[in-house]
C-alpha cells in the first residue's frame, strides 16, 4: 500500500464486511515492529481503537449495499451473538471442545 501523506489506515473487521455485503472488506490485523535501523528514524505510531456496537443490534446488509438483483450474503445475526460466536471460535479451537 503506497504512503499518503498525513494519511490513516483503517482496518475494518467483519461485523462491518457483513453490513456492506462484502463490499469493504476486514482485514487480517498484524502488527509487526519495524527493524531498529528504521524504527529509529521513523515517525509511524499505530493506535488501537476497537469499536462494538450494542449487544442487541441487528447486522445485516445494508440497503445501499445491495445491487437490484442481489441477496445478501450473510444472515442477520445481533452484534452480541457475533461476538459470542468469535470468542467460542478462539476458546475452544474453532469451535469443538477438548475432551481431555
């Protein structure tokens, strides 16, 4: 991704692929600390800022997201079980319990 000057990078995650029907994309969050010899000449800051909306908000495809003959490619699904979902997913190994 080229530079721009006094630019941001946002990265997006699925809650926000899901309301634009895959049309914005979210993004495999890395962060990586550069090599010494550019880190100390560099001015780069990375900032963390998470967002959620309320547990109970549906996400589905927005309207404007949609072409005529389109359907949505995700089922709506409430901000709260989406987030419920992630964390099963990352606290039982993709979602199957161990039965050690």
């Amino acid at each position: 991704m080229p530079q721009v000057e006094g630019g941001l990078v946002v990265n997006i995650a699925d809650l926000m692929m899901q309301w634009t029907n895959d049309q914005w994309v979210s993004t495999l969050h890395r962060v990586v600390n550069p090599p010494f010899e550019v880190a100390s000449t560099n001015r780069r800051q990375s900032l963390v800022f998470f967002h959620q909306p309320n547990y109970d908000a549906m996400v589905e495809c927005l309207p404007s997201c949609l072409a005529p003959d389109e359907s949505p490619k995700y089922a709506p699904i409430s901000s709260g079980d989406h987030l419920t979902s992630k964390f099963v997913k990352q606290t039982t190994f993709g979602g199957t319990k161990s039965t050690a």
